[in-house]
C-alpha cells in the first residue's frame, strides 16, 4: 500500500491534468507487464508498439523509462500546464537541471552505487536527456500517435467528468470515487499496490492524471517539493480497441440491446456509462460526429438519455430509463451466458 496523508491545503488544491509523457511512461511498462500478450483492448495497440520497439532503433531509448520498478521522477517531471503537449513535456524533461537530479537519486540509490542505466544521468547530464527525449518522441509518433486523437477525445472527457464532479461536490466525493484501488478514507489516500511506502502531503498541491493506458496500474510522484500526482485508469481505454467498443459486438443475435435499438444507438447508449459530449463519442466509438448526433437526438426524444451544458460543452448522459435498458437488456452477452 502507498499511503500518502494531505493536510487541508493540498486537499484544497486538487487539481486535474493529461500528460502525454506519463502514457508513453505507462504504455511501455503494459508492454512489460505482460510479455506474451496484452489484454484487451489493448492487444492490437500492443502488437504494434512491439513491431515499433524491434523495427524502430530511434525508439530504444524510450525503454529507459522502465529499467526499474522504482526510479527518480525527473524521469517523468510534473505536467507543466492542465493539458500539454508532448513536446512542453519533453522541453521540461530535456532542461532538467543537475541539482533536481542530484537530488532525486539518493531516495532511489547511493551516489557511490549507481546501476549502469541511470549513471549517465550523472556523468553526462545533458546529452543522456536528449538521448532520453529523443527516444521518447521517436516511440510516441510510431506507437502513439496514431491514436492520439481519439485518446485525446477520451481525456477531454474524462477531465471534464471529473473537473465538474469536484467543482459541485468538492474533493472528498471525487477522491471517493476516483478508482477502486484508490481509497479515501481522510486524510489519508491509499493507493493499493504491492509497495508499503507512506508519505506526508503538507501544503502542497495533489494533482490527478487520468492514463488510458494504466489498465488499473497507479503511479505517484512525491519528489517534487510542491506537487504531489496520483495516476489513475481513465475510462476510454476502449479506444484502442481493434473492431469496435467490445469483443462481442459483431456477434450476430447476441446483442439484445443492438437488436432492440440498432447497433450504433446500443453503442452510444452503453458509452453514455459516463456523460460525453457528441465528439468525444464520435472519437471513442469510431462513428462520424454526424451519425453520433442522429443517434443522440433519437435517444434523446425516447427519453433514455439528456443533454446539459456545461460551459461551452454539452454533455450527454443516461436518464434512469437509458440506466435501465444497458443495466437488464445491456449487459454483456459474453458475461450474461457465462
């Protein structure tokens, strides 16, 4: 277990923010997490990012990330905005400055007793960065990029979940239903993971970055000397799924729902488990924005779903009727005969 105490300021300041590098971080250590095949739906992303790892030697140094279980967080600095791009990141990581470092690595190893691939961070500061940044960049345009956009989509949507839910219910109520192996119980956070470490959060501020590809795994960054970052699994992951939103989608007279309302209403109803605006749906269910709203404006007339406005966004979400129809006529065709 991690436990980590905050005081009332740092809770007060829970903020919320993307971070490309801390995919690319998260995704390669997916990869090595499962060496034969990884789980959908990540399993097509998967066998790809591997062809990238082998074909693309621009690419290696990316793997630096994960040459252990536990090491200094300059490796993966702070987001430097609520959503930047990766190359912000990058700049962050390459300017990282001699003293953080010197500063970092002692909580991880003795100076005298460095591991080989984390040595040069020492002797040869600035041109291991770049090597590192490089690396990074060359990984994420192969393996990354090409989904970006519809993971972009899914973040959007996740930030603007969570974002309202801690604007109306404040910080208790969102850290109380963040993730199941995260638990609130105050004024402790507890993340549930193998590791027994316990820190203290005392006027500072706790910034939370959702990751498609943490696939339930949780990070924590606790070396920065104002910011502590929890990452936790953003729903969306489907978006990186081969063929569709579910493994029996396709599967003909399985599908109650998608025999009852058509398939893609069944799709956008059962995407609905969580509000989404009309794009972030078109992105994570591969349909044109145009289709997406003729499905909305459907549902939305049968009164299984609303719609509401969130600043300049509109959200849709399930009424208690839509609720209903996934939850009994919905469920998974797969689980219901199992």
């Amino acid at each position: 277990m991690i436990r980590i105490e905050l005081d009332e300021p740092t809770l007060a300041r829970t903020r919320i923010a993307t971070s490309p590098l801390w995919e690319a971080l998260t995704s390669l250590y997916l990869l090595k997490r499962h060496p034969a095949e990884v789980p959908w739906p990540y399993t097509g992303w998967a066998r790809h990012a591997r062809r990238v790892l082998a074909e693309v030697p621009e690419a290696a140094p990316a793997r630096l990330l994960t040459a252990a279980d536990l090491a200094p967080d300059f490796l993966t600095p702070i987001p430097p905005s609520p959503a930047p791009t990766l190359a912000e990141e990058l700049a962050a990581l390459r300017a990282t400055p001699a003293e953080v470092i010197a500063d970092q690595i002692p909580r991880y190893h003795h100076p005298d007793d460095l591991p080989d691939w984390l040595r040069p961070f020492v002797t040869d500061r600035q041109a291991t960065l770049d090597r590192l940044a490089d690396g990074i960049e060359a990984y994420w345009n192969a393996a990354i990029a090409p989904w970006w956009p519809a993971m972009r989509a899914a973040l959007d949507e996740e930030v603007l979940h969570r974002a309202r839910a801690l604007a109306a219910d404040g910080p208790d109520a969102l850290l109380a239903d963040l993730h199941e192996r995260v638990r609130w119980e105050r004024p402790v956070l507890t993340l549930v993971k193998s590791l027994e470490q316990s820190f203290q959060a005392l006027n500072q501020r706790l910034l939370l970055i959702p990751l498609i590809f943490s696939r339930g795994a949780l990070a924590c960054s606790t070396d920065h000397p104002e910011i502590v970052a929890v990452s936790y699994q953003a729903r969306g992951a489907v978006v990186l799924a081969e063929g569709g939103p579910s493994p029996t989608a396709d599967v003909p007279g399985t599908d109650r729902l998608a025999i009852l309302l058509g398939r893609g209403r069944a799709q956008v109803l059962r995407a609905l488990a969580r509000p989404a605006t009309t794009a972030g749906l078109a992105a994570t269910l591969g349909l044109a924005p145009s289709t997406v709203s003729e499905h909305l404006a459907a549902l939305c007339a049968a009164g299984v779903v609303h719609r509401r406005r969130v600043g300049r966004r509109v959200l849709y979400g399930l009424e208690p009727a839509g609720l209903a129809l996934v939850t009994l006529i919905g469920a998974d065709p797969a689980a219901a005969s199992a």
